[in-house]
C-alpha cells in the first residue's frame, strides 16, 4: 500500500481517554481548589470519577476536595467507595473511619478502625 492510502490512526480526544490524563486532571482541580473555586474543581473530579470510576486515585482525589470543602456525608461515600476499591490503602482506612465519627457513627468507626 502506497503512502499516499495510509491514513493515520484516529486519535482519541478528552480527558479521560488514557490513565496518562488522571494526574493532569487531579493537579488542576487541586489548583481550583486552592483558588477556592470549588463547583468547578468537584465538577471536573466527577467527570474524572465518571470516566474512571473504579481508578483509586480519581477516588482519592474526589475524597479529598470533599474533605476540604466540608462536605463529610460526600466525604464519607467517597472513602467508602475508595476502601471498596483499594482494601489495602492506609489512608482509606483511617479516612473512612474519620468519616464515620465526623458524621457522628460511632459503632461504624469502631469497627473501621479495627479493620485498619
């Protein structure tokens, strides 16, 4: 086949389409989140979430802008989530069970806590 025939391979566009993009997404939201804009910084962390849905750090980095904006329920799913999906990560454990207490249930933390 001739050069002049071959057409390169389509591209694919967007953010989520490689596991490349999850960190350039996760340090531009944290930087929306250190200019206090926090709809567009949990905007973009869902839609990370949503095309990697079971990839710990879109988690992780959706659990922390929860954390910092003061949203302990969305906190505590995320971590939940997060624990479901990395069983072995230290701080999902320990978050979760910070969750628990901060959303005032205690037997849930005791148990979280003897978990870790």
């Amino acid at each position: 086949m001739s050069k002049k025939n071959h057409k390169p391979a389509p591209q694919a566009k967007g953010f989520g389409t490689n596991l490349q993009s999850i960190p350039t997404v996760i340090a531009k939201a944290e930087e929306l989140l250190a200019r206090q804009e926090f709809a567009s910084a949990l905007q973009l962390l869902k839609s990370l979430e949503e095309s990697h849905p079971d990839h710990p750090d879109a988690l992780e980095a959706l659990a922390n802008a929860y954390y910092d904006i003061g949203d302990t329920i969305r906190y505590e799913q995320a971590t939940s989530r997060l624990v479901e999906v990395a069983p072995n990560s230290v701080n999902a454990a320990i978050g979760l069970a910070g969750a628990y207490l901060s959303n005032f249930r205690p037997v849930l933390a005791m148990l979280a806590f003897a978990h870790f």
